[in-house]
C-alpha cells in the first residue's frame, strides 16, 4: 500500500504535467479539497481554470459534471426537477447536474444571484431540499467555481454570503514565458486531459481527507491563528474574519502540512494558505484592496 506522501505526489505531478508551471496554485487547490472545502479560481478566461478542475476529477476517479452558469439559468437546471411519468402516474426526480463527486460551476458569477443561490444549501449541507424532501449529494463533494473579474461585461458580484461557502480563492495567472512556450508547442490540453487516468481511488481520497484533521495543532500555533484573526477584527480599515473563516484557516493549513509530508501545522503553513483563505472574505470597508499582507507582517511568529 502506498504512503499519503507518495499518493499526493502522483497527483501533483499528474496535474502539473497539464497546468505548466503553477505548482504553488496547484498545491492550494489540492490542500482546499483534502481540507473538505469548496475552491474558487478567480481569473480572466483562457488560463485554464476549466482544464484544471477536468484534470483533477479525472486523476482521482471523481464523477464529474460541468455547469455552465449563464443569464437565464433557473435553480432547476442545477438542483434537478420532478417530472410527471404517466406511466406510473407519479412524479419522478430528474437528478441535477450538481448531484456528482465534483462539480464545476463554470463562470458562476455570470448567472443571476436567484441561480446563485441554489449552490448555498449544497456546498454548506452536503444535500439539497426539493419538494420538501432533504436529498443527499454524493461523498466527497466538491464544488470548483470559476469566475471572471468583475470589471467584465455580464458579471454578477457573488454576494458574502456566497464567497464565505468557498474554503479558497485561488488565482492562476498568466504562464511563465518557458511554460506558454511548451503550451503552444506541445500536446493540446484537451486531449492531455482525456488521456488521464486516476491515479488515486476516491477510498484513498477519503482516507487522506480524515488524515487531515489528525495533524497535530500546538497551543501556540492555535495562538497565532487567534491573534491573526484578532487583528482583522480590531483593525479600523477592515472587515474582521468570522469564526467560520478561523475554523477554515486551520483546517487549510492542517491539509498545507499534510501535503508538505509533515506531521504538525507550524506558522509557515498558516502563511502560505492565509491570502487564499482570507482574502476574498476580508475587505477594506473604503473598498480598496485587502490588507493580507499587512496582517502578516503585524502578527507576531510564535
């Protein structure tokens, strides 16, 4: 049987063989998912956001289902609909797109905030509620958004209460010149993707998704976490971090350390997860850019 560290290397080297030169990135999206998150990846179009969530469903064997969020998008296209059979007499449920293992909503932030809304149950339950009746999602469930920046023709704002269901926001960026330089000279992505195989089995991911919460968390490291939370709440400029964002800051560094191969959470981890984690939560109340940085250098290192 395989170790933890050696199955999580087969993954990381699978996913950075299609996404070229983006391993930090790659890494967080990971540590979102071992940490039962849900992951946003916020860029413009063509960097491969939809690439990369096709490529990690099909190296760890997930059910995957692709919804494309447009204007006109109703609740009932994602969540399903119940449907009139005559020959039974009787209404039957249509399974919805979001009924799979990971779930790409594409674009999100294109759709209405109504079709938004019908995400909220399902990533914060892990079921969704039709006619009255609770239906759960499968295990593990995964939701990878994709947004374009705001300032794009057709874009909705995802309300706080949205961008609080998302663990992380990760963005990838242009390439390096060396890597766009093999993209435009290698083998097409699509095709690269729809060779891959799985290289873990979901029982395997399962196993490495309790692991996280069995790394070790000091005292002193539960204090740092308090005392960056602290700040956010007692600086005037920003909007501070809810317990919510505490609990998931712990849980991302917990699953960081996990993948760096260690057995406990230090300060290192908590810095290299805290922008993905707190950054689209924690905003200047004048509506400029968030603080992360600031944050970082006026908390003390234990």
């Amino acid at each position: 049987m395989s170790s933890p560290s050696n199955e999580i290397e087969a993954i990381l080297d699978q996913l950075n063989r299609v996404i070229l030169g983006k391993d930090p990135q790659i890494r967080l999206c990971l540590a979102c998912l071992l940490a039962r998150g849900h992951l946003l990846l916020e860029d413009i179009p063509g960097v491969g956001k939809t690439t990369l969530a096709h490529a990690l469903a099909k190296s760890l064997g997930l059910s995957f289902q692709r919804i494309q969020f447009t204007s006109d998008l109703l609740p009932a296209d994602v969540l399903g609909v119940s449907i009139y059979d005559r020959e039974t007499g009787k209404f039957r449920f249509q399974h919805g797109p979001i009924f799979a293992q990971l779930v790409l909503a594409d674009e999100i932030n294109r759709a209405s905030p109504k079709a938004q809304s019908a995400l909220l149950e399902a990533m914060e339950e892990h079921q969704v509620t039709l006619d009255g009746q609770s239906m759960p999602l499968p295990e593990p469930f995964f939701v990878i958004a994709t947004q374009n920046p705001q300032d794009q023709i057709g874009t909705y704002p995802l309300p706080e209460s949205q961008l609080d269901r998302f663990l992380m926001r990760v963005q990838l960026g242009y390439p390096a010149a060396a890597a766009e330089r093999e993209l435009l000279s290698g083998v097409d992505r699509r095709e690269l993707v729809n060779s891959l195989e799985a290289v873990m089995s979901v029982e395997a991911l399962n196993s490495l998704q309790r692991r996280v919460v069995d790394v070790h968390v000091s005292p002193a490291l539960l204090d740092y976490v308090q005392a960056l939370i602290a700040y956010t709440r007692n600086a005037p400029a920003l909007t501070g971090l809810s317990p919510r964002a505490a609990i998931g800051l712990l849980r991302a560094a917990r699953a960081w350390a996990l993948i760096a191969g260690r057995t406990a959470v230090i300060p290192e981890h908590v810095q290299e997860v805290f922008s993905s984690v707190v950054e689209h939560r924690m905003r200047q109340r004048d509506g400029g850019a968030t603080a992360v940085a600031r944050v970082l250098e006026a908390v003390p290192v234990p």
